[in-house]
C-alpha cells in the first residue's frame, strides 16, 4: 500500500496538510456515515496511513526504505539515522486512530442529532456544535470572605486548540472570582466557555458555586447572625450584659434587663450580615441563651428560693 496515495497528497506534503487529508478521507469513509462496500477496508488503510506518516521517524524509514523498512526493520549497515529502526506493525485498530485523532471518546457523534446522520455537503460534513455540560465545582468561602466580600483566584487546567485546529494541548487559566458582601450559600458563578475545547465542541461553562463554612462564634440564618451565650440561672432572672465580638473587628456591650427565660431571644437590629442587594443595609445579631442551671441544691437554698419567688 502507498501510504500518500492512500491519503491522496504527494510526497512532499507538509504535517498540516496529512492532517487535513486524513480529517477529509477518515470523516467520508467512517462506517459510521459511509456504509458502501469497502468502505470500512479503505477506514483502516487510512488509519494506518495517518499513524505512519504522522510519525516524523515512521515517515522517515517510510520514505527512505518503504513499507519493507518498515515492516522487517533497518538493516544495520544503513544506521538509523533519525528513522524508525525496530519492526512496524499497525494495532489494526483505526477507531482507536480517529478518535485520538479528533480528541474524543465518541468524535463522530458531533455529527449526528436524535441519531439522525446530517447531511455531508461535498467533501466536508455540515458539523452541528452542541456545547459539553456545564463543569461545577464548589467554592469555600469563610463567613468573614463573605461579610467583607474578597477576591478569590482559582488556577484551572484546560485543553486548548492548537492554531493547526486538529491537535490540542494542557494549558493553566487563573479565574478571578469577585466575591460580595452578603453572598448566601449556593450562589452560582459563571465562567462562560472556560471548559475543554475540541474541534467539534462548544466548551462548557465553569460554574463555581458557593459554599460557606461554618463559624465557631456565629450561625447564618438568611441575613440574620445567631449568636448563644452562656448565662447562670442568676443572671437569667436578676440582669446582666453579654459581650459579642462582630466580624468587622467591634465588641458590641448589650445589656439584658430582661428575665431570661428558655425561648428568650434578644434581637440587635442592624448587626448581622450585609444584604447582597444592598450591602449598605444589614441584617440583624439574634442573641440566643444556655441557661446553666445548678445540678444540686441545698434545703436551706431551696427554701431561701420559695420565700424570694413567692
């Protein structure tokens, strides 16, 4: 077999241009769409075509010594000189060769919609990009990032066209994420196309979505921050202030002159969370209590409480 006219060029090709002439003939002879006899016999020849003449060294013991150089290997005395010296053999698998040749686990199937082949105009196919399923990854944020809103940089690592648009590469991206004050958990954001791209593929969108994680002094509740203190059963009835450090650096003093009883719930307006629409406004600090009670008490304790509760 002659491995260029079997792709159709001269002996002078350039890389580019057996890449082409293979994308041409692998698309029209792919049983998938071709379904003449000898259709898929001319599928493997292709195939294996390509897989020597993209080769810089099978292509050239190819050129120099044939398909017999290939095949039984170099004899000694010519050297190797760059070129393919042990024995060729293609794997015989040409599906294995188109699809890491259009980058795929299923390449052809770009051209098909609801499993209805499309049309072929020429000697081109009429290709239908559909876009990949958007990739969600989740995003970390602490209640601080949140309150104050920061600017987080992620590094992805996605594969990239190269100008030739048939081979790709790996390449880093740094996304900056412009976090708000007041973002709630599951706020989505969306990088349009930052995924994969193939050459019959639209790339997907990254969507990172936000994950809060929890605090050791407060609780989120929508807008609103919940804050326990821990009180004796005197303080519950007889008065106190608690002290609650706020997230923007403050010590809020809040005095208690109410009986704190166990549903009790002091409301500070305006102390909670910046509202994401509006940062300027804010939600409110929602004091809740842990009432400790005494484990034990003395009869002379017990009738000393009677007498001040009558």
């Amino acid at each position: 077999m002659d491995y260029y006219e079997t792709l159709e060029i001269n002996r002078n090709a350039a890389d580019a241009d057996i890449k082409k002439a293979y994308r041409r003939l692998a698309l029209k002879f792919h049983p998938s769409s071709n379904r003449e006899a000898g259709s898929a016999e001319r599928f493997s020849r292709l195939g294996e075509a390509y897989d020597v003449l993209s080769d810089p060294r099978k292509k050239a013991t190819y050129d120099k010594f044939g398909a017999e150089g290939l095949r039984d290997g170099i004899p000694p005395e010519f050297g190797t000189g760059g070129a393919w010296s042990s024995k060729y053999t293609y794997h015989g698998n040409p599906d294995k060769t188109f699809k890491q040749f259009f980058g795929g686990d299923n390449p052809f199937a770009d051209f098909y919609t609801n499993e209805v082949p499309l049309q072929f105009g020429g000697l081109q196919p009429v290709v239908v990009k559909t876009q990949d399923s958007p990739i969600e990854r989740d995003l970390h944020l602490s209640l601080d990032d949140i309150f104050h809103g920061c600017t987080k940089k992620i590094k992805i690592s996605r594969r990239i066209m190269n100008e030739d648009g048939y081979t790709s590469s790996i390449k880093d991206k740094i996304l900056s994420v412009d976090v708000s004050p007041g973002w709630k958990d599951g706020t989505r954001i969306v990088f349009p196309k930052e995924g994969d791209q193939g050459p019959n593929s639209i790339p997907a969108d990254i969507v990172f979505i936000v994950r809060q994680k929890s605090h050791p002094l407060f609780v989120r509740q929508h807008d609103d921050l919940i804050y326990k203190a821990n009180v004796s059963l005197e303080m519950a009835l007889t008065g106190f202030s608690v002290d609650v450090p706020t997230l923007d650096g403050r010590l809020l003093n809040i005095p208690i002159n109410e009986i704190v009883h166990p549903t009790y719930r002091k409301v500070v307006t305006g102390e909670g969370m910046p509202k994401s629409q509006d940062p300027s406004r804010r939600g409110n600090l929602i004091i809740t209590f842990d009432i400790q009670f005494p484990e034990k008490l003395s009869a002379e304790r017990k009738h000393q409480i009677k007498q001040a509760l009558k």
